[in-house]
C-alpha cells in the first residue's frame, strides 16, 4: 500500500497489522502484536534496529501518526432487508424521512446522483446547512406536519451515520420495564439471594420467605438512602406485599419453581443465527462440571425376548468438557397398541429409571466384557491408568471410558426427564438438574450431534439399519440377522471403549498444542489434573435413593405396589402401622423398589437413630410362585394375560402363576409360528414332495366301453356326417364313424407309388 502523505491524527483510527507509523522521525512498519507490545522494522532504514515497544508508549508519543492511512469516514449502512422487522407504519414514516433528509442534503447523500439539479432552497452554494434545516422545518410545518429545525438536524445527522435505520423512531423499539415502577435494584437483590441458594444447596421455601429476606436486605443495604428518600423513592424500593406478589409472578418465580429460573436466568440468554451478540455456545471447564443427557431412536432393529422383531431407544449422558459418553442405555421403543385397552404392547419406551441408570453408570468405571478387543482395555489406553487406579481399585479391568461425576445435569422437556423421582434422585446425589430452554438448540447441542455421530458411526454399520427416512429404508431390512437387546449394549458399549473414546475429536484441544486433535481420553487426561479424581463409590442407601419412590400407608397385611402386596411376618411392619408424621404425603411412609427386581421393597424409615437401622427390606408375598427372576414389565404382561383368561385383578397368585408361565415360555424360545417374519423368509420354502404316478399301474380294470357317456353331437355337423350305412347309437343319436374318421385328411390311407413305403412309415 502507497504511504500517503497526509497524517492520520492521533487517536483517529486503531493501530492495526502492516500500518506505517511515524515515531522519533523514523518511519515504522508495524509487524506484529504480542499482547501489550508492538513489534517494528524500519521501513526504509536498513541500518535501524527492530523496534519493540509498548503501544501505550507508542501512540502517546508527540510525533506519531499514521502514514498509510487515511482518515476514517461516515460509512452509510447497507439498505438489505434493514427494515423488515419495523413494522408496516413506521417503515413508511421512514421512507418519508428519507426523502426530506436527501432533499437536505443535496450533494452529501450517496444516493443522490450528482447531475440532477438541487432545488433553489436547498442549493449548498447559495444556502447554508443551517439554512436549508430552518427552511425544510418550516416548509413541514406549513404542510400540517409539526417540525423544528433542530429535528430535521437530528434526523439528518442519524441518517448520515446509520443509514435507514437511524430515522427509526427509537421509543418504538423500547420494552416495557419487567417490574414495573419497582426500582431495579430490588429484582437484583431478588436473583442475588436465589443463585446464594442455589450454591449453598439451600432448599428453596416459600415466596413469603423470599420476600421477607429481600426487605430485610434492602433495608440494611440502602438504609440511608431510605431515611432521606419521599414516599415515591421509599416505595420503589420497598414495595408493597401485594406488589411483591404480582412482580414475582411476572418473572415467572413461584414456590415450586424458584431455583430453576433463577438457574435458567444464570445460563444466559441463548446465541442464535438472529442475535449472534448473545452467550456463546455450551462450554465446560473440567470434567464433570456440565454434562448433557437425551434420549432418541438408534434406528436399528432387534429380537426382544418373546421373538418378535422390535425398534430401540438409546439414552446417553455425554461430559462436554471432554466429549465422553460416560452412560448409555438401550431399551425397547413401544410400536403398537394393546386392543381396546389404550396401553402399548411390545415396548415400554424410556423410563425414569432407565434415565437413572444411565446416571449411576458415569460414577462406575465400564468392566471390559469376555470378548472384546484388548484394545477396549484402560490399562493401554491414554487415561492416566496407574494414577486412577492407585486411587480406585475398581479401575483393574475396567474399559478404556472415564469416570466422570456430573456436577450439573442438562436435560430437556421430555417425561423421563421431568419425573419427580429423577430430579429427586439427582439432588439426592448432589447433581443439579437444569432444564435447557425451549427452542434454545446450543443447550443441548452437543448431545444432539454425538446422537447424529453415533447413527452415522455405529448403527449404519449393522445389518438391521432403518434409515431414519422411510424412502431410503431397505426393502429386506428385516431379514437380517437380528442382535438381542442384551447383545446390542455389548456391542455400543464396545464401540464406545473402541472408537468414540480414542477417536479425534475436532472440538477437543489442548491450550499447549492448540493445533492438534485430542479423543476424549487425551482431553479427560489433560484436564483430570485441574480438579483431582476420588472415588465416587455409591452406598447402599444412596443407591436405593436412586430407585423409584412410592408413598405408601401400612397396615396389618401390609402394603402395595402395583397390585402386589409386600409384608413381613411376625409383625415386622407392626411399627409402621401408624402415620409417618409428614404432613406433605399425608403420613404416608416412602418406600423404594427395582422394576427390574420387584420381588423386594425397601421400606424409608426417617426416624431411625442409625443409617444402617434406616432401610427395612419388604419382601413380595407370593414371591415363592416365582421360581425365576422377573421384572415389573413381565408382571404387568401376566396382568393382562390373567384378565384375558376372565381372572380377577386382585387375584395375586394367579397373576403370579400367569407370569411364571410367560417366563418358561420364554424360558423356551419362540416356537415357529411365533418366529419373527424375517427368520421365515430368509429361510428357503421346502419343495412339495410329490408322488410318482405310473400310467400304466397293475391293477387297473380295463374300460367298459358301455360305460362310455359319447359327447353330445354339435349341431353343425355336415349332413353326410349324420347319415351312416351302419350307425352306432348313443344317446338318440345316429353318427357313421368310420366314414367321417376316413373324411380326415391326416388319417387317410396313402396312395400307391414309390414313397408308399415312406409314408406308411412316417
């Protein structure tokens, strides 16, 4: 670039890369910035030394300027589509506005092209800036249009430096204040006290509670300025009850709600395509801090265990600092409905629980499995083996996948996530549950792609692939080999240890060699040193809490579950017999079960002295008809199977021999006209075996020619056909058979001649 010859002032523009600078008398070019310091080399001196200074120290010195540059000048704002969102009204009194302002400004206005004539009372060389602004008001004003001179100056002005859309009317575009005229330091106190709660893992109360603490803060905070304030500065301040009532209800706080806006408030607002100024996308800084979870179909097929042929979901909670996928889960999807009972059959689709267990997975190290790769193994791996093992011992044999405790739990609006008893087991836990917004995407964004990446990475690779589109699925997908349930989580669980974990990721790097890809191992090795590892081993009471609650009442049989009676002998509940004393469930007793293991319950007891006196184990009464291990699902079939066959619902040893029968039917495998419609196709139809007929078979009775039924004689027939010297009678009709056989041209006899012979042998 030419150096002009003219100096920029000092200040007027940013000192950037490649600028020529003038300082001491010498003439600089600038080469490059290391933080504070600018580093320069003469640009026509070869025998001046490069130059490091401060560029503090630079751009205060009294001869600099820049050379190469001009000054800077007003840039009119592009016109494209900067309009749309005004609406339709204040986008023609800007389109109006924009008029008078180029009718103003003759000959400063981009726009205006420069061979057309200004008006007489708007020419620069015969009338002043000032001049035309007086007139143009006047002119407006004498048109029913209201305007002082300095309007027209101010609009002028805003034209010039931001196009169109400095001729907005700027008290549209204003918001109405949240609260009101309460004054704005009162919700910051409101948000202050709420995120205090939260960190101390104070239990939220009530909105009176809230209140009372905030006027007490305030009024200790500003109390000097309260005792010289009037009535209408004491009243924004310390607000009424009823109006604090109404302005919580406006930020949306209520009792049950309180900590999870203020948490929702505290994330920020989401960065879209429309509003690229707000948060950036999800970031973590050590493992653990944020971990998101989501649910969704793996679109892959597989054999359930009564034989037939089913679809999947998939549930996985992925640490965002690291890019690990520290649980997973693979249940069945429910596909079709029971007849007329209105419940589904086939699938139970994702539960709590199962969302649950995904959680308690990432505070386990994952067992490497007989079968798998010995690439799978930690012990070869890039974790830090011998660090995390003199640490954890349950890390001898474990697979090469991290253990990370979340410490905040992004889920979203989905009812496995919603349930009482999930968010109630994370805060038992000391994991914080936050709901990603609705129609936010960066909240769960990374979830999201890791779904896309495992059904691009792992379930396009198998045989029973669905295309998530139904018009790309293949036509014989269902006569593939098919994986059970249990066979499929080998298999993603392998693949997670194998390649997800020890794979590149392009969003992993590390602040010492920001150029090169990490995996996930590399990533949890690099950070797992800024905030330690412990063990984070569950007790037996903390796993129970895990586990579904129900609210139950005791009596002399006990109590029930699901249509299942739990009770001790001797009296053993005896002492729950009456009222537990909280009076939010109604003095009911809380009590926790496995669906996967409902043959025991696990009765709460809050006032035992001692932790281990705490948990009392209920047995199911009729667990003895149940010879093998069933779950909640099984039982529920038994339940219908039971109803079906006119069986009573509170008939329990029924519905348990029921289920014992389902189990040792499936016990059997599924016979062949329960086979899945793809083992029945793949498999080639046996040929009909057919027997041999002999034609001429020993045994036969030979023909009885009176026995013999003529067919009936055509009525068309020549007349010399129908007259005979010797007729053969049937049915009342006269034929000469010989005569018309001997009519026939290929039954003739052959003339005589030398090819009689040939003929009467062909």
């Amino acid at each position: 670039m030419r150096a002009r010859q003219d100096a920029v002032p000092v200040g007027a523009d940013t000192l950037a890369l490649g600028d020529v600078v003038s300082f001491h008398g010498v003439r600089w070019l600038v080469t490059a910035f290391q933080g504070a310091q600018v580093f320069m080399a003469a640009e026509r001196d070869t025998t001046v030394e490069p130059l490091i200074i401060l560029q503090t120290a630079l751009t205060s010195a009294p001869d600099f300027a820049i050379l190469n540059r001009a000054a800077r000048r007003t840039q009119i704002t592009r016109r494209a589509h900067e309009l749309q969102a005004v609406p339709t009204a204040l986008r023609r009194e800007v389109e109006r506005w924009e008029n008078i302002v180029k009718e103003v400004l003759h000959q400063q206005a981009p726009n205006v092209p420069a061979t057309k004539p200004p008006k007489p009372a708007f020419d620069p060389e015969r009338h002043s800036l000032k001049d035309r602004y007086r007139t143009k008001a006047a002119q407006m004003t004498a048109a029913g249009w209201t305007t002082s001179a300095a309007t027209v100056e101010r609009k002028c002005r805003a034209w010039r430096k931001d196009g169109l859309l400095g001729l907005v009317d700027r008290r549209s575009q204003r918001a109405a204040s949240p609260h009101g005229r309460v004054d704005a330091r009162v919700i910051e106190v409101v948000w202050e006290l709420l995120d205090s709660e939260r960190r101390e893992g104070v239990s939220p109360g009530t909105m009176s509670r809230l209140i009372g603490r905030v006027q007490r803060t305030i009024r200790t905070r500003y109390a000097s300025e309260l005792a010289v304030a009037d009535q209408a500065k004491r009243a924004a301040l310390l607000p009424s009850q009823a109006t604090f009532y109404r302005l919580l209800g406006r930020l949306g706080i209520s009792a049950d709600t309180a900590h999870a806006v203020a948490a929702r408030r505290a994330a920020g607002p989401p960065r879209t395509a429309g509003r690229p100024d707000m948060r950036p996308a999800t970031m973590a800084r050590w493992p653990g801090e944020l971990v998101q979870i989501d649910t969704t179909g793996l679109d892959v097929l597989v054999l359930s265990d009564d034989g037939k042929t089913i679809s999947v979901e998939l549930t996985i909670a992925i640490d965002v600092a690291t890019r690990s996928i520290v649980g997973s889960l693979i249940v069945p999807k429910r596909f079709r409905r029971e007849a007329g009972a209105g419940r589904w059959l086939g699938g139970r689709a994702t539960r709590s629980f199962d969302t649950l267990q995904v959680v308690a997975q990432a505070t386990a190290p994952l067992p490497v499995r007989p079968g798998w790769a010995p690439e799978t193994f930690m012990e070869g791996s890039d974790l830090p083996y011998e660090e995390l093992l003199a640490v954890d011992e349950r890390f001898a044999g474990a697979a090469a996948r991290p253990v990370i405790r979340p410490e905040t739990l992004v889920v979203d609006h989905g009812s496995p996530f919603m349930s009482a008893d999930f968010t109630r087991s994370c805060n038992a836990a000391g994991i914080e549950v936050r709901e990603a917004r609705l129609r936010t995407a960066v909240d769960k964004a990374i979830v999201e792609r890791t779904m896309r990446a495992i059904k691009t990475g792992f379930s396009q690779y198998l045989a029973v692939y669905t295309h998530h589109r139904l018009a790309l699925r293949g036509r014989r997908v269902r006569q593939q080999p098919l994986f059970t349930i249990a066979q499929m989580q080998d298999l993603f669980e392998q693949w997670v240890a194998l390649r997800w974990q020890q794979t590149p990721h392009g969003g992993l790097r590390s602040p010492f060699t920001p150029g090169l890809k990490l995996t996930p191992n590399e990533m949890y090795a690099a950070l797992i040193f800024l905030r330690g590892y412990r063990s984070t081993a569950l007790s037996e009471g903390e796993n129970r809490k895990l586990l579904p609650t129900v609210w139950v009442r005791v009596n002399r049989k006990g109590f029930q579950i699901n249509n299942r009676t739990y009770n001790l002998d001797h009296g053993g509940l005896d002492p729950f017999l009456d009222s537990s004393g909280l009076a939010a469930v109604q003095g009911r007793w809380e009590v926790h079960y496995s669906p996967n293991a409902p043959e025991v319950a696990w009765l709460f007891n809050h006032r035992a002295s001692t932790p281990a006196q705490a948990w009392v184990e209920v047995p199911f009464i009729h667990r003895r008809l149940l010879t093998d291990p069933w779950t909640e699902e099984a039982w529920e079939r038994g339940v219908h199977v039971h109803l079906s066959g006119g069986g009573r619902r509170d008939d329990q040893p029924g519905i348990a021999r029921a289920t014992q029968r389902l189990l040792d039917e499936l016990a059997a495998g599924p016979r062949n006209d329960q086979r899945p419609a793809a083992a029945q196709r793949s498999r080639p139809a046996p040929r009909r075996q057919v027997a041999a007929l002999e034609p001429y078979g020993v045994g036969v009775a030979p023909p009885d020619p009176q026995s013999v039924q003529p067919f009936p004689q055509p009525a068309n027939l020549p007349a010399a056909i129908r007259t005979s010297a010797s007729p053969a009678t049937g049915n009342g009709q006269d034929v000469d058979v010989e005569s018309f056989l001997a009519s026939l041209p290929e039954l003739r006899p052959p003339a005589d001649g030398p090819h009689s012979q040939q003929g009467g042998d062909r």
